[in-house]
C-alpha cells in the first residue's frame, strides 16, 4: 500500500513538471508572436514614414523650390533618423527581453 502511494505521489509530481515546462513553452511562445506581431507593426510604420518622407523630398526638387525648402528637407531628414534611431533602439530592447526569456 505504501509503495503505491509512492508510485501515485512520483507520477503526479512528474506530471506536475510535465504540465509547468509545456506551459513555459506555451509563454515563450505567445511571447515570440506578440514579440514578431509588434516588430512587424514597427516595420511597416517605419516603412511608410519612410516613403512619406520621400515623396516629399521628391515633391520639393521637383517643383524648384529647392532653395527656399532646405530646412525642410533637412527636418526630414532629421525626423527620419530619429525614427531610424528608435527602430534601432526597440530592436536592441527586444533582444535584450529575448535574451532574459531564454535565460529561465
């Protein structure tokens, strides 16, 4: 009798682990989507405010108003780095989380 409760005692501390590392994994994974779901978002915002700032860009040499429109094209050029900068930045943030996630 007391081996059998042994036996029951180990099988469900082994389905105790069972369930605890495929619900890690579960995590892990949702995370990775969410993770992949907001870069994807990131990408394609940054995708349009860079085609935004090149029609512009495009809109001004072409009308000759060049001159007159240097600090403009230097704002976005300026705003395009910075955006740039950021994508760098969350990039480096999600590595970082993706590093700490594996760490457990």
């Amino acid at each position: 009798m007391n081996e059998r409760i042994k036996e029951l005692c180990q099988t469900i501390t082994q389905e105790k682990e069972i369930m605890e590392t495929a619900d890690k994994q579960i995590q892990k994974q949702v995370f990775q989507r969410v993770r992949e779901k907001d870069r994807l978002q990131r990408q394609e915002e940054y995708e349009k405010k860079l085609k935004e700032a090149v029609e512009e860009l495009t809109r001004l040499i072409v009308s000759r108003e060049w001159t007159e429109s240097k600090e403009k094209v230097e704002a976005i050029i300026d705003s395009v780095e910075d955006v740039a900068f950021m994508e760098g930045y969350i990039y480096a943030i999600a590595v970082l989380e993706e590093g700490l996630v594996n760490m457990e």
